[in-house]
C-alpha cells in the first residue's frame, strides 16, 4: 500500500506496523513464560549485556540460589560470582539485592504477582519507583512476563528504525521514546498487537536496519523512508564553474 500525501503521525506508524507485520508475522509467540518476578531480575541482568550473556547469569541464580530470596539475602559477592557473565556485576549485584529488599518491603513478600490487579500505568509506575528501574524494564515487566500486559519495550534496534523513519528525533534519547512511541499506536491495539509492534520493528532493526550498512535496498519501509531514500539518493554535489580563460 502505498501512503497518501501528508499522512499524521499515526497512520505513518501504522504502515510502517503493517508492512513490517507482513514480513515478520502477526500473533508473535512470547519468548518468556517468567512470573513478574523473575522477568524484573531477567531485565536487570539485561542492561548492556547480550542475550545468551544476561541468560546464562539468570540461570545461575536459580541454580545456585534457588529462590529470589536466597539471591535477595546471600552475600553479595556470591551474587556478583553468579552473574559474572554480564557486564558489570560489581554493580548489579548490590543493585539487585536492593531491589529484591525494596520489593519485600513495599509489598511485604517477594513477589510481583499483585501488578495483575493494577491498571498498567499505575503498575509501571510502582515498578520504575525502583532504583535501576525505567519505562524499557517495566514495559518489558509487563509485556514478557505472565503479565501479557500491554506496554511497548523500545530497545536499541526499535529506537534506530524510529529514528530513520523521522517518528522520532533522536536527540529525546530511549527513556522517553518509550512512551511517545507506544502514544502513536491506535488505541485499539490490544496487548499482543503491542507486543508484536515491539517484535517486528527489533527483528527488522537486527536483521535489515544494521547499525553500521544498513540494507536499504532490501527494505520494506525504503519508499517511505527518508533515511534510506537520502543514503541511496545522495543530492549531487555542485560543480564550481571552470576558472575563465
């Protein structure tokens, strides 16, 4: 489809939705089956850190400490001994442990299964009251967990295809892109729409929308891209007039 003249905002966003939804499918299965709880600590691990990184330090509590309050009361150099594989675990080692102490003493046992009862906005907010804690975790709290709640995670491939498209500039940074792209989805999405939003617009940024050579001309939005059509259709340099005589 291609997009009348002058589309809003929001009809851009869904294009770009539908065209990338046409690539990378419609009704995403979840990747995590994790209670709250347990997503908020896979989060934490996430920060700057790959996947089968982040994984493997979330496995190594379980294994070795069992229960989040086994992690939330060890000592803290057996945690950060635990979740060596990411980066930093000298800081998110004590960071942890104090999240996990500020959630039993907020809520008064260890756990995050209350959210459910909660409206999401209410509930993202008690969440990103934790230290650490910002709207891409708690979105991502929300979303991946047994939540299935709806909330938009903006990873760093999703903040880079926004940027090209001209959605967003990128000077407002991840933290606050966060919301302002999920404001543009229609209100009638529901929580799996959301979620498959997030997931087609990553795979697309991973898989065609490089960091470094993205590849613009196997791309699906590069019609209605004003970062690809400038990369493939640099403007002509001007030619200075040959000196007289």
């Amino acid at each position: 489809m291609i997009l009348a003249s002058a589309p809003t905002k929001e009809e851009f966003v869904l294009e770009v939705h539908h065209r990338l939804s046409a690539v990378y499918g419609r009704q995403i299965k979840y990747f995590h089956d994790l209670d709250p709880l347990s997503e908020l600590v896979s989060a934490l691990l996430s920060h700057r850190t790959q996947n089968k990184n982040s994984g493997q330090a979330f496995a190594n509590l379980r294994e070795i400490f069992g229960t989040w309050e086994q992690v939330r009361d060890a000592p803290t150099h057996e945690v950060q001994a635990a979740i060596s594989p990411c980066t930093w675990p000298e800081q998110k080692a004590p960071r942890l442990q104090q999240v996990l102490r500020l959630v039993t003493e907020r809520h008064g046992v260890l756990n995050l299964d209350f959210l459910a009862d909660m409206e999401v906005s209410a509930a993202r907010q008690w969440l990103e009251d934790l230290p650490g804690v910002g709207p891409k975790t708690s979105a991502a709290v929300m979303s991946f967990s047994t939540l299935r709640a709806k909330a938009l995670p903006v990873d760093s491939h999703h903040f880079r295809v926004a940027v090209r498209l001209g959605i967003i500039e990128a000077k407002i940074g991840e933290t606050k892109a966060n919301r302002v792209l999920e404001n543009l989805l229609p209100p009638d999405f529901t929580a799996q729409d959301v979620y498959d939003n997030h997931q087609v617009t990553m795979r697309h940024g991973q898989k065609v929308c490089f960091h470094y050579r993205p590849d613009c001309r196997n791309c699906v939005l590069l019609d209605i891209c004003p970062t690809g059509q400038a990369l493939l259709h640099p403007p002509s340099a001007t030619v200075p007039p040959a000196p007289a005589g």
